[in-house]
C-alpha cells in the first residue's frame, strides 16, 4: 500500500501539466480550424457582390 502513495505524489504535477497541455492543443486545433474553414458558398457570393 505505501508503494501506491509514493508513486501518486509525483503523478500529479505531471496529471496537471498533461491537463494545461492537452486544453492547450484543443484550442489551437479549434483556432485552425475555424481559420482555414472554407467558407460557403452564400458568404462568399456576399462579399464579392459587396453586400
């Protein structure tokens, strides 16, 4: 039992830095995403017709 509580102490600031990095990616993954979206085909017509 007391090998168990030795390994968890050191777990968690790794669980926490992994937690920050994993948001971290799925934020960015959402950012290039909606960045390199191809618009459609409405939106388009409307700034080229100068809407």
């Amino acid at each position: 039992m007391r090998w168990r509580q030795a390994c968890r102490r050191p777990e968690l600031p790794f669980a926490i830095v992994q937690g920050i990095v994993l948001v971290f990616f799925v934020v960015i993954i959402i950012g290039v995403i909606r960045r390199y979206r191809p618009m459609p085909k409405s939106a388009a017509t409307e700034l080229s017709a100068g809407i």
